[in-house]
C-alpha cells in the first residue's frame, strides 16, 4: 500500500477505534508473550502506528498494560454476567468454564497481571482491585438472586468475605494450574467450584 492511502486509512480511526486497535494487538502480544518480552515497538509496529501515537494514548507500558488488563477484565465480566432464571450451581460451572477457558488461553497476561500487582505497580494494582472488586459484585448478586442460596444472605457479612477468600483462592489455584499443569481443566473447575460451595454453606 502507497504511503499516502496507508496514512489516509489510518487517519480514518476515531480516537476510540484507534485506542481499541492498539488495546486488541496488546492483548494478542501480552497473551502470547511474557510481559517483559513484550515491547512497545512491536505494539506500534503491529498497529501501523508510531511509537509516538502509541505513547499519546498510552504514556508508560506500564499504563499501557493498565488499560489492556482492564479491557480483559471487563470483557470476562460480560463473559460470566448471571443469567436471570438459571440456577447458581449450573451458572457457576458454566462461569468456571469460561473463565479457565480464558486464563489457559491468555497464560502469560494472567502470571503477569498477578505478578504486576504482588510487586506493588500501582496502575496496575488499582485495576486489580476494581477487577475483583466487580467479580465479588457479580458473584454476590447471583448467589442473592438464587433460591437456594439468597436466603441465607440476609444478615450474613460473612458471606461478603467467603467470596473475597474463593477469589484468591481461584487466582492461586489458576497459577498453580498453569505452572505444573497436572490437573484437566474439568478437574481445576470441579476443584474451585466445590471450594465456592463449602464457602458459603
């Protein structure tokens, strides 16, 4: 393609397709690749943009990363979303599903999500907290909603911090799960939702 229709078609983004653009070949590149493996100039590269328009959207890889995670975390809220009417036992094995499903796919952004946040990055530490901060949202409301379960959630605070627990407890489950490999993701799925259940019983 000629210089000049190439810079047309890229003029033809909107600020927002253009930040989506970017946002969609991080995810491929932090999926496929430890973070520390992952430049920024192959980012712009991929993109057909300049290292410069990348860092007017994003100032840091740091950020950049921030924002990637946050688009992955939003998108596995949409992903998981309760289902009005199907019970919370069906709903949490489909959930797990989709979730282990996700986390074996994109191996490298989830070690290197979780180990942004153990070391204390602060961008991405506060996308961390609004993350699981949504899931325990997303949980609580489903289990709320459901017959078998919502009636024990009146004056049970308790509650509130079993979800917390189960939530480290998948993360660290899910780390262990990609580093040794051992069990089938049924098996990890199985594992996790038995744990939630004994939670909250």
């Amino acid at each position: 393609m000629p210089a000049n229709q190439g810079e047309r078609a890229r003029r033809r983004l909107s600020t927002g397709e253009r930040r989506e653009q970017l946002l969609t070949v991080g995810a491929r590149l932090f999926s496929e690749s430890p973070y520390d493996e992952v430049w920024i100039e192959q980012v712009a590269d991929l993109a057909g943009v300049s290292r410069g328009l990348l860092y007017h959207y994003f100032p840091t890889k740091r950020d950049f990363f921030a924002a990637v995670v946050e688009r992955e975390s939003e998108r596995m809220l949409r992903m998981t979303a309760a289902e009005p009417g199907v019970p919370a036992r069906e709903q949490l094995t489909a959930g797990l599903d989709t979730y282990l499903g996700y986390v074996e796919a994109h191996a490298h952004g989830f070690r290197a999500f979780h180990r942004a946040d153990a070391a204390g990055d602060q961008a991405v530490r506060k996308v961390y907290q609004r993350a699981l901060a949504a899931q325990e949202k997303q949980i609580l409301a489903a289990l709320a909603a459901d017959p078998e379960f919502g009636p024990a959630f009146e004056g049970a605070p308790h509650l509130r911090l079993a979800v917390r627990g189960w939530l480290a407890f998948t993360t660290a489950v899910c780390l262990e799960w990609l580093r040794e490999g051992e069990l089938s993701r049924d098996q990890v799925r199985d594992l996790c939702a038995r744990a939630l259940l004994g939670a909250i019983a």
